[in-house]
C-alpha cells in the first residue's frame, strides 16, 4: 500500500511521463523441449496403410528459468536464467 501511494504521488506530480519509467517484471519456468499433444501427432494415412510407429517422449532434459521485463512499449529484456 506505501508503495502504491508513493507511485500515485509520483504520477500527480510528473503527469503521464511518470508512466514511461515504470518497469515491472515476471519469471517462469521453460522446459527444453515442447512435447506434442494428441491432435499434433495425429496422421492422416488410408486405410490399408501399416499403423505409424508412435514413440515414447522422454523427460525433459531440464528447464530454465525464464525473466521477461517490460514497460509501457512493450518487452524490455527477456533473460533466460
């Protein structure tokens, strides 16, 4: 709440320029790889055709964290951690 009167203090004090220096930012976390859903890894084959092999997908390798900040024109750094 301090903070939110103090940004609302900074903005009737500068007007909409105040506006331009605000940055905020956000993380998540990214896998390494994007696994296909059923309706992706659906084929279309005829009717006599041998059934397509399906393989298994591993696990993630692993993931990063991903840090994306932005201001009012849009993203300012994404950073992958």
């Amino acid at each position: 709440m301090r903070v939110s009167r103090e940004l609302l203090g900074h903005f009737e004090e500068e007007g909409e320029g105040f506006i331009w220096w605000i940055v905020v930012g956000d993380e998540a976390w990214v896998h390494h790889y994007d696994p296909e859903n059923r309706r992706q890894s659906m084929e279309h084959c005829h009717k006599q055709s041998p059934e397509p092999k399906k393989f298994k997908t591993k696990a993630s390798p692993g993931k990063d964290v991903l840090t994306v900040f932005w201001n009012s024109e849009g993203v300012a750094l994404p950073d992958f951690l």
